[in-house]
C-alpha cells in the first residue's frame, strides 16, 4: 500500500490510522503493528522535522508491503535535504542516567526493531528500505526481570 | 492526547493515553514536569498507550534526571511487555526503576 505525507508533524495521527488498518487487514498481530507504527514514526518524523529546512509545504511517500508471511517492506521516499540515518552513531546505553544524553534514540531504535536498513540517494530523492520481521523471533526479547 | 494525574498515598500517578510521539510529547512533558514540581514522588502508568516514540523516551528521561537530582523518586509501572522491550532496548531499564504495578512500587517511595 502506498500512501502520502505531508510535512505537518499533525500526519502521524492519519500514518499510524493507515498502518492500524493496513495490519488488520493483513493479519499482522497487535505486537509486529507496534514495532512497524514505531519505526514508521520515527523516521517519519525525522523527516517532517528536517528533511525540508524551507519551511514550504511537501509531500512524500510511505510504502508498505507485506511481502509474505514472514516479512514486510516499508519504503520512504522524500526529496528533502541528503540524509542518511545509518551515517548516525549509537546512543550509548550503559552509561548512568546524569550522563546519558537526551535524545538519540529514535534511528537506534529503528535499527533495533527491524531486519534490515538499506539508505540509497538517488535522483535528488532519499530512499530508506526498511525490512521488518513479522513473525515471532527465537530471541527471548521479552524475557523480563522486572523487580 | 490526554494525561491523567492522580494521587495516591501522596504519590502522584501520572497516565498517559493514546501515543507518546513527537505530536503529543510536549503534552506529556508539561503533564510530568508540573507534577514533579509540585511533587517529587511520582509515578507513571504506561497500560493506556499505544506505544512510546524517542520523543516520549526523551521526556521520561529528563523526568529521571529532574527527579534524582532533587532527591525525588520515579517509578515506572503497568507496562505492556512490548513498552517494556522498547525500555529495555533504550537502555532505560538499567537507570529507571520500573515496576509490575502500583503495589509493588510504593515501597520504593519510602
């Protein structure tokens, strides 16, 4: 499914509508919506944010497909400013929290939740593939030890 | 986006519902940073979310930070296991105390 975007921080509301029902309707459980609505979110909103330091008002494109049982495919492209997230370093995560910095996060989260990141600059265009694992992985994620 | 504040046993309760994204972050910071204001004892109830983006990790953070250096205490709680591995990836689980539920996080207010 593909679908546009402005570069109005009010569009998450209708992105995460879109992708809600795209899930549904494609028996993607309430969990995998999650970590797709997060990922879609963040990089969405990077490029809201600065992708289009003009001011102006713009339009890009968000994809998503599920290519089988197994994966699906978000595709973004915008033709804002050059911008490759994965040129970015790591928050780092083992520090106190007076020394952890504020921000940093959302692309390290990206990266976390998902398979695969491809960034490509072509035409003029930023083109992010995202590839995301829809079924339940060995990995003990979720194994919590919470006091 | 709404955040509910309560008061419990002089604990402030704080919920947020719905998204904690970058639309609705300057809402749920207001929300905490008022409560901590007025109360360093807070805690927050993540069972109404949806899910939280960098932009509400970034507010919980600096909540964290306000709070330890008064002394205050904050404890995170009711959180959905797929909240919690965002938490856990962030790092986050290792400098915020976080809890199954309200029971279990009084003790920590001393």
């Amino acid at each position: 499914m593909l679908f546009e975007i402005k570069n109005k921080i009010d569009e998450i509301t209708y992105l995460c509508d879109t992708v809600k029902a795209y899930c549904n309707s494609n028996d993607i459980s309430d969990e995998k919506y999650h970590d797709i609505v997060l990922i879609l979110d963040e990089m969405v909103t990077n490029i809201i944010m600065y992708a289009y330091p003009d001011g102006g008002e713009h339009v890009f494109s968000v994809e998503i497909e599920k290519t089988n049982d197994s994966y699906v495919n978000i595709t973004i492209t915008d033709n804002g400013i050059a911008f490759d997230p994965l040129a970015k370093d790591d928050p780092i995560t083992s520090l106190d929290i007076e020394e952890r910095e504020i921000g940093g996060l959302g692309i390290f989260l990206v990266k976390q939740l998902s398979e695969c990141i491809e960034y490509s600059r072509i035409d003029d265009h930023n083109k992010l593939n995202i590839k995301v694992a829809i079924v339940k992985k060995e990995e003990n994620h979720g194994s919590q030890e919470r006091k | 986006m709404e955040v509910k504040s309560a008061n419990d046993s002089g604990i402030t309760v704080i919920t947020p519902m719905g998204r904690v994204d970058t639309s609705t972050a300057k809402v749920f910071e207001d929300a905490v940073m008022a409560a901590a204001d007025a109360n360093g004892k807070i805690a927050i109830s993540f069972d109404s979310i949806d899910y939280i983006s960098s932009a509400g990790l970034r507010v919980v953070l600096m909540l964290g930070k306000k709070l330890k250096a008064s002394n205050g205490t904050l404890v995170l709680i009711n959180m959905p296991e797929k909240i919690f591995s965002v938490f856990k990836m962030s790092g986050f689980d290792k400098i915020l105390k976080i809890c199954a539920n309200f029971d279990e996080a009084k003790p920590l207010f001393g």
